[in-house]
C-alpha cells in the first residue's frame, strides 16, 4: 500500500469518526438531553472537523506542491506552511 492510499484510507476513518460523532448529537438533539451535553458532542464535532481539515491541507502540501508535482514549491517551504496550519488549528482549538 503507497503513502498516498495510507493517508486516504487514514482520511476516511476520521470522517467515520466524523460521522458517529454527529449521529449522537442528533441522538441527544432528538432526545432532548441537557444543553450541555449536547455542547460537548458538538465540540467534539468542531475539532474533530478542525483536525480533518489540518490533515487534507498537510496531504495536500506533501503529495501536491512538494517534488513530483506540477506545481513544485522548496521542501522547507513546505514544512513551514504545514507548521502555520498545524498553528492556526491549536489556536482554533483553544
């Protein structure tokens, strides 16, 4: 299995995740649960969908804008942008 098919297979069970965390907050919509738990799950929800977010973006800089690819940018380059993302998600999660 390639890096690339990794990353996918990776990417795809996030959004599983994704997927279960948003049918127990409909769930706990539905069952009229305290508004505080309901606030949790959708936390969850909003890192969770941060983090995939982070994800595509650094698959994105790797298979796509580093060597190989058509639009080629330096190798330290790349690092720095995946570093600004992986920045801008912890301050997005605080």
């Amino acid at each position: 299995m390639s890096q690339h098919e990794r990353e996918k297979l990776k990417l795809q069970q996030r959004v599983r995740k994704l997927r279960g965390q948003l049918d127990a907050l409909d769930r706990a919509l539905t069952g009229d649960e305290d508004c505080g738990d309901q606030l949790m799950l959708l936390a969850a929800v909003r890192g969770g969908i941060n983090s995939l977010m982070g994800e595509v973006l650094e698959d994105h800089i790797r298979f796509h804008l580093t060597a190989g690819s058509k639009e080629q940018i330096a190798p330290e380059l790349a690092e720095d942008l995946i570093d600004l993302g992986n920045l801008c998600t912890s301050l997005q999660a605080a």
